[in-house]
C-alpha cells in the first residue's frame, strides 16, 4: 500500500518515441492510453524480466502496452514506449 501511495504521487515523463507514438493515435485511443498512465501505478501493471539492471514495467490498456520505468528517488514514472502487444517486446529489445 505505500508503494501505491508513493507512486501515485509522482510526475509522467515521456521519451521522445512514446510522445511520437501517442500522437500518431486517434483521440479517442490516445485518451484511454493517458488516462491508464495517470492512474498507474493501478491498473494492469506487471514487471518485466530483463537483464538491463533496472526494472521496467508494462501498463496493459485493451490491445496496447506501455512501458516504463519509476525514479523513486525523482518520484517519476518515465513512459519509454507505447505499441501494440505483438510490436512493443519486438521493438524494445
């Protein structure tokens, strides 16, 4: 529960291809994507395994995914890409 309150209080950063790709969304899908982010950390939120050193987490919202990472010491969530499920593992490895 603390880690759900201290996140809940955090900024939103975007990279520079999730700000493209959002854009590149019809209003109404871009709406839901943003509405997900601003609710993390709830929703359908797990951890990924990788081998980068930090952890990195996907948001699931219908057929999109968006990934992120959290600066607990800067309290920010920074959005690193947003795709569809089959293309986002595909272009973040």
């Amino acid at each position: 529960m603390l880690l759900k309150k201290a996140l809940s209080m955090t900024s939103i950063q975007y990279s520079k291809i999730a700000f493209k790709k959002i854009k590149q969304y019809d209003s109404k899908t871009r709406i839901r994507i943003l509405d997900a982010v601003a609710k993390l950390p709830y929703g359908d939120v797990k951890r990924l395994k990788n081998d980068t050193g930090f952890a990195t987490y996907r948001l699931r919202v219908g057929k999109y995914r968006v990934l992120f990472t959290k600066d607990s010491e800067n309290m920010q969530i920074i959005v690193v890409d947003i795709d569809v499920s089959g293309e986002i593992y595909k272009n973040s490895n």
